[in-house]
C-alpha cells in the first residue's frame, strides 16, 4: 500500500514580510509524488495562518504516513514547531524536513530536533520519492541505500553521500500549483506565477547558497517546454503575469532569446520579470525581452563601491552594473536593483557610494538587504573566522535585520541610513509617478511607496530607536 503523505509550507516569523509566490518547491516535491501514484496533501501555513490547534485538527483528519516540511532560515523556527506538532499528533508518521537551511546545518538539527527522523539535503524530488517508496513497504531499515539524507541510527547520526543534481529537469512535472489556493496570491486582482526555467549557479557570491542548493553547473529546461508550461498556467489558473524566478535568467543569452521567439510565436503574451545578472545582458538581448512583453528586470547590483563588489566576489564592476540599467531603461524596461548594506569591511563612504550610484541611475524599485550570514555562505565563515558576534535567532534573518555585530557600522547607523534612504525615494512624487503608470509592475511599486509613506507617518519613531540601540544579545532576549 502507497504511503500518504502531507507536504507543509511553514509561515514566515511575525513581522517578517509574506512571500507574494506560491512555494515551487513543494509544488515540485507534489507533482513527482503524484506522477508515481502517491496520494499527496499539502498545508499551506503562509496563507491559512493554521493555529496549533486547527493544524493538530487537518493532521487528524489526514493520519499521513509521511509529514515533508520545507525550510528556509527564517522560517526554520515555525517549521520546527510545525514537526513538533506533527509529532505530537501523528506520532507514528514519518517527520522530514528539508530546504536550503537544513541541508547545511543537517547535523545540528538532528541533534537540536528530536522530533525530525529524516533531513533531506539538496534537491529534494527524487530523495523524497525514495523515502516514500521505502515507507511503502516498511522497510525504513534500509534508510542507508538512500543518497542525499541524514538520519538517526542507533543513536548516532548518519550522513549517507550527496544525491547527484537531475541533469534533465525537462523530464519533471509541472510544479503542483492544484494544491494552493492561487486566489490567495493574486496580487490586484492579477494571478502572479512563479516559474523555474533552469537549476545551478557556476557564480560563487560569498553571501548565496544557489550553488550549494542546486550545484555549480547550469542545468536547463528547453525554451519549448518552458512555454509549454506558460501555456499551462494561463489556460489552467488564469495567469495574468508571471516571474521567471531562475536566479540568472539570461547565463544562457541565445536560450534566453528563444524563449521569448517561442512567445511571441505562440502568442503567449502575458507580462512578467525576471532576474539576472548585469554582465549576462546585452541591449539587443533587452530589446528582444521587451519585444515579447518583459516589463521588469531585476539586477543584482549590490553596492556602488567596487571595493565592495570584489569583496563579495561577486564578478561585476560598478560600470557594468550603470550600463545595464541604462540599457533596460532605453529598451522601455523598468528596472529593480538589490543592494546589501552593512557587509563586513564596508565603511560609511562605501555605504554613501552605494547610494550615490542609486540616485544616478535612477532604478525604478531598490531592494536594500543588509548582509546576512546564511549557514553555509562563505560570508558566514568569513565571520566565524573574524570572530564576530553572529545572532543565532533564525528568525531575525530576515535581510533587515543586522544578525552580527559589526565594528565599522552599527545596527543603529544602518537602521537610521536604510530609513532616510527610504523616506526620500518613496516620496510623494515617486507614488504619483507610479500611480499613474497603471500598468502592472508601476501599481506594485506604488503600492510599496504607500505603504512606506503611511508607516513612517504612524511608527513610534522613539520606541524604534530605543530597540535599535539594544545590542544583539539583548535584543534577542528580548523577542524570545
């Protein structure tokens, strides 16, 4: 008899801000699962804000064999009181947790979680329909023939190999999006759908985990099965836009621009955005994305100080970064940049550099994240090495939020530059110019500004400041 099993999408940490994507990673884990006959629910936490009591109740109603809980960093302490929970109801079910934080801190959750059997690593597709067709048969005694695990044996722990990354992801299903109230993720009325169109990161930016989650190697679906899917979404679930969510869109420049001829051939003309890198881009590229409807752009920008970028090895150049968003902007895409303030050795006239080269460029929406020391990030041994102060609440990982402590830039400078940062861009002007754009991506944008200019008119502005100027250790025992 098949095992049941029931996939749960942990809440974010209260004041951390909601995810706007249905979670592909399960809806991967969900569609190969089912495509080998098994029966699969999925608890959606992010959207149905489960009490511990109604979730005990769906859990009950379920009795699943197996409970797969996906784990991001922040998320990591919600998950943990998820298993807890699924423990206490379903004792007799197998409890797996799996996701970027997990599968570097294996170990440790093992030992910390006496509630977790099983730590996926990796990719989690063919591991996860492993387990399953072992808990089929009963026969977990031979948990060891499966790669790609952690697991306790005889009180000691056991880490089998690395399960080699799927070389062919044309041959995976699309993700499982039945399982999710799509309702819940549309943003202005619109359905916003994620898609994943390839795997693997060969750049080696000290402060992501890409490559230690999906490999080095660059791994594609074919521009025919990408569209096929877009086809899929807009027809099935009534998508109105969509993000290609690969982290460098364009590594592939030629496979990028069949993509977009198989669009336009097909007359897939929804908007969407994507992500990618300043040094894989040309104008003509650009021009092609905008040809088949790309409206926004996003650029991993990072800092206007060169020192910085080479800092955090991230292979690009300060002029490379001005082009491209130049190009974007003349082709008629609107840009997004990300930056990351606070990154160990930046100084104040670093920081000021970065902000220079923002008010030059003009981007049309800045993410500014403060340097967080993901587990497993060269950044976070980096500072192990340096011996800095690393906060251990997961939950503050949240990129707005300093988890160490810094010597050449405190919490309380950063805080107070993010936030004059913020109250000049956000203006009235920028809301109005947004607003009367009207298109898709604009309305988002001047939603982000409203909601800046409404909480900087109601934020206790005496009690932030005095949180602000606690240092880490207090401020920690403080939210516990």
């Amino acid at each position: 008899m098949k095992a049941h099993i029931t996939l749960v999408n942990p809440p974010q940490t209260s004041g951390a801000p909601e995810s706007g994507f249905i979670p592909l990673g399960i809806g991967y884990l969900a569609a190969v699962l089912e495509d080998n006959g098994y029966a699969v629910d999925v608890i959606d936490c992010q959207v149905q804000k489960h009490t511990k009591r109604e979730l005990e109740s769906e859990l009950t109603r379920l009795q699943p064999d197996i409970i797969g809980i996906t784990s991001t960093t922040l998320t990591f302490k919600s998950a943990t009181e998820i298993v807890k929970t699924a423990k206490e109801t379903c004792p007799d079910s197998l409890t797996i947790l799996g996701g970027p934080h997990v599968t570097v801190l294996d170990e440790q959750t093992l030992r910390e979680q006496p509630e977790v059997d099983i730590v996926v690593r990796g990719e989690g597709e063919q591991t996860l329909l492993e387990l399953a067709d072992l808990a089929s048969k009963a026969n977990l005694k031979d948990l060891e023939e499966v790669v790609g695990i952690t697991f306790r044996k005889n009180g000691q722990i056991v880490q089998t190999p690395d399960r080699l990354f799927i070389q062919n992801i044309d041959e995976l299903p699309y993700p499982a999006f039945k399982h999710f109230d799509v309702s819940k993720y549309r943003i202005f009325g619109k359905t916003y759908l994620p898609v994943i169109t390839s795997r693997g990161c060969p750049f080696q930016c000290t402060f992501c985990l890409a490559s230690r989650m999906c490999g080095r190697r660059f791994r594609a679906r074919s521009p025919k099965n990408v569209v096929d899917e877009l086809e899929f979404l807009r027809d099935t679930y009534e998508a109105e836009a969509f993000s290609f969510y690969d982290d460098t869109f364009t590594f592939d420049r030629k496979r990028a621009r069949e993509i977009c001829k198989e669009m336009k051939n097909r007359k897939v003309d929804l908007q969407w955005d994507c992500r990618t890198r300043v040094d894989r881009i040309t104008k003509e590229d650009l021009a092609i994305l905008r040809d088949a409807n790309c409206q926004l752009i996003h650029f991993g920008v990072e800092s206007g100080s060169q020192k910085m970028l080479d800092a955090m090895k991230k292979g690009t150049t300060v002029e490379q970064n001005e082009r491209a968003i130049k190009w974007a902007k003349e082709v008629g895409i609107s840009v997004a940049i990300s930056v990351v303030v606070g990154y160990p050795g930046e100084t104040t006239d670093m920081l000021q550099q970065t902000l220079d080269f923002i008010y030059k460029t003009q981007p049309d929406y800045v993410y500014m994240c403060v340097a967080i020391p993901y587990p497993g990030t060269e950044l976070y041994d980096h500072l192990k090495d340096l011996g800095w102060e690393i906060s251990p609440k997961w939950y503050h990982y949240d990129e707005q939020t300093l988890v160490f402590n810094n010597p050449l830039m405190s919490a309380e400078d950063i805080a107070e530059m993010r936030r004059r940062f913020f109250n000049k861009f956000f203006s009235i002007s920028y809301l109005l110019r947004k607003s009367l754009k009207r298109d898709f991506y604009s309305q988002i944008m001047a939603r982000s500004a409203l909601n800046h200019i409404l909480w900087r008119i109601k934020l206790p502005r005496l009690v932030s400041a005095t949180f602000k100027k606690l240092p880490l250790k207090q401020k920690d025992q403080q939210e516990t």
